[in-house]
C-alpha cells in the first residue's frame, strides 16, 4: 500500500455521503430517523449502547422485526473508516493508521495503563496541522483538513477494538494526536457527547482531556460547552521569547493570556488543568526556566507534565532537537516543584514506531 497517497486529502475510493454510519447518530437523531421510516423511536438508545459495547448492534429479526433489520442494513453502515496498518511497540503501545473513504487518513495510538488491563487512547481531530510547532512531525506539510465528528469517533471505536483484542479496557482518552482540537471545535463537540455520554460510547466525561497548543476563545468556548472534561495546555516554555520560536501561534496568542484563559477554565469547571512541557535540551531546559515555570502557576491548580522530546529529525526551521537526559528532566521537574507546582516526567511510550507525543505522521512524511 502507498502510505505516502493515502494520507494525502484526496479520496482513493468512490464515497457516497449517502449511507450513513452508527458514528453518524446521537440517540436523538437515531430516533427521528426511525420515526420518519416509520419505526418505533425507543429502539434508538438499545441499537446505540449495542453498537459502541460490541461494534455493532444486534439486529435480531424475531426482537426488532424482519422490515425493520432490513432497513437499518439497507441505510447504516457500521464503519466507513478502515484500520490500513497497525504497528506494536516493544512497550505494547499500538499506533493505527485509519483511513477514511471522504479521503485522507490519520493515526490514533492506544497506550498501556499502570493499572493493569485498562489502555489509554489518543486520538486526531484534524488531517495534519497548522500550528508549525518546531518541534513535531504532525505540523509538516500543513494542514489537510478537518476531521467530521463521526471521524473522530470512529477512531474510539477502533482504539477500543484494538484495546478488548489485546485484552484491555479503554478507560481514558485525549485530543492529542494530529491537528489542533480548538480549530475544530464544533466537531470535536458533538464527538466528546458520543464518546462520554453514558447512553453512547460510555467512556465518561471525566476521562476525556482535550489538548491545545493556547487557543483563547476555544479554551473559552470548551468551558462554556460545559462538558466536565479535563483541559491539557501545549506550553513548552515559560517566557514568550522562548515559546515564539517554538510555537508561532504565540504571537497571537502570549504565554500570560492562555495561562488566563486556563485559569478561566479552571474556574468555570473545576478541572484541573493539565501544563504539557516538551523538554527540549538547550532550548527550555535551563533552572532559570524551571523557576519561571513555577512561579507562572504559583496559585493556580495546575499538573506539569514535563515530556522528554522524542526524536522526529529537523524541524520546520531546520533544526534537529535533542532529548535532554533523564537526570536532567528529573532535576529541571524537582526545580518546578520547590514553588509549589505539581510536576511529574512522562513515561515516554511508543517511540521505537513513531507512536510518542510530537511523533504522529513522521513514517508516513518519510513514506512520501
């Protein structure tokens, strides 16, 4: 398979919008549908529990009629998205390469949990990135376009597919993967109420964390959607000098208005906000700025996640980053810590296949 072709924007395959997938349906629209084909609507919240607990639902003739099971075969797909290629690290973390017949493809990644048989899982909401963040392989070649909600939610699917053959339970999910959740609010939205809501896909609004690299309004706007979901905030440095060579959108957006807006959110919710920190040796690793790290949160709840960068090759701007040691991460996480901010190294997970955070589309570039 071209790897390099189907990642590109453009379709492969003849798609007709017309059928419609489970991913599609909330329990409402569900029951419109079948009140207009003439259809009892209280089937509507059974046929969707079935679907996101097995992958599809049981379409017994002798519970739900002969007519019924045809027209629901004959309007409903159960996927359009298909896994092309799946890779297993040494650590057990899966990355899926998952296409979609409206074209292009994207990669979502189940990880292993401390806690045995549970996996976490991440998911895209874009094709590509605009962002330009030096230090990821997701921002290269720009962005493709947005993904639809049902893409976004066919990725769960899939990761909790890929979780119960390996036998896991999905517990916990991020908008972490490809692209830039708040560019496409609307749709990551509507696919976080599939996703959670008990009557759907059952993951629980609690175990959702939606990412962003500091978009303003959209930090906004998720707080006033009122979904109960975690916020985790792309920093990468403390000081705008620093962060603008890294983050370009932080010319529009410094570090002292999204660490506000994430105060808002905070306050609004109650979610604990969560500070991702890719360590970058030489560039944002200094004491100095471990200190300013910590006083930027000195009364503000808030959880560093200090990640040690994971290899992608040059940067947009040309540069290679190195990872820092493990020893230094350590040292720059105890410096936080002595302001009083909550800070920890993350495991990196997935790196031997391109899995880890800062690594989605790498393989696939290269392929092309």
């Amino acid at each position: 398979m071209n790897l390099g072709r189907v990642f590109g924007s453009k379709s492969l395959l003849g798609y007709n919008r017309a059928m419609r997938a489970w991913c599609d349906y909330t329990r409402e629209t569900l029951e419109a549908d079948l009140r207009s084909w003439g259809f009892n609507p209280s089937h509507a919240k059974k046929l969707l529990r079935e679907f996101y607990a097995s992958g599809s639902p049981a379409l017994d003739p002798q519970q739900l009629g002969q007519r019924l099971v045809d027209r629901l075969n004959a309007e409903i797909t159960p996927l359009r998205s298909s896994v092309a290629t799946r890779v297993v690290s040494s650590d057990e973390t899966q990355k899926l390469l998952i296409t979609f017949p409206a074209g292009g493809a994207v990669e979502a990644v189940l990880m292993p949990s401390t806690r045995p048989g549970t996996a976490a899982g991440c998911v895209s909401s874009q094709i590509g990135c605009a962002m330009g963040c030096d230090f990821c392989a997701s921002t290269r070649n720009g962005l493709e376009r947005d993904l639809s909600a049902d893409e976004i939610v066919e990725q769960f699917v899939h990761l909790k597919r890929a979780a119960i053959a390996s036998g896991k339970q999905l517990k916990t999910l991020v908008f972490m993967g490809m692209g830039e959740p708040m560019h496409n609010l609307d749709a990551v939205i509507a696919a976080i109420v599939r996703i959670a809501d008990p009557d759907l896909g059952g993951l629980g609004w609690r175990q959702v964390t939606v990412s962003t690299v500091g978009i303003v309004p959209g930090i906004d706007r998720l707080a006033e959607a009122d979904l109960n979901v975690h916020l985790a905030l792309s920093l990468h440095a403390p000081d705008d000098a620093t962060r603008a060579k890294l983050v370009p959108m932080n010319r529009r957006y410094p570090v002292a208005d999204i660490v506000a807006a994430a105060k808002r959110f905070y306050a609004k919710t109650g979610r604990i906000c969560t500070i991702e920190y890719c360590l970058l040796a030489g560039v944002n690793d200094s004491p100095e700025q471990a200190d300013l790290l910590g006083q930027l949160l000195i009364d503000f709840k808030a959880h560093v996640n200090v990640i040690p960068f994971n290899p992608i090759g040059p940067g947009l701007s040309g540069k290679v980053y190195e990872r820092p040691t493990l020893e230094h991460a350590f040292a720059f996480v105890d410096r936080v810590r002595t302001h009083g901010a909550v800070a920890h190294v993350r495991r990196t997970r997935g790196d031997d296949v391109s899995a880890a955070c800062g690594q989605l589309r790498q393989q696939l570039v290269v392929l092309k």
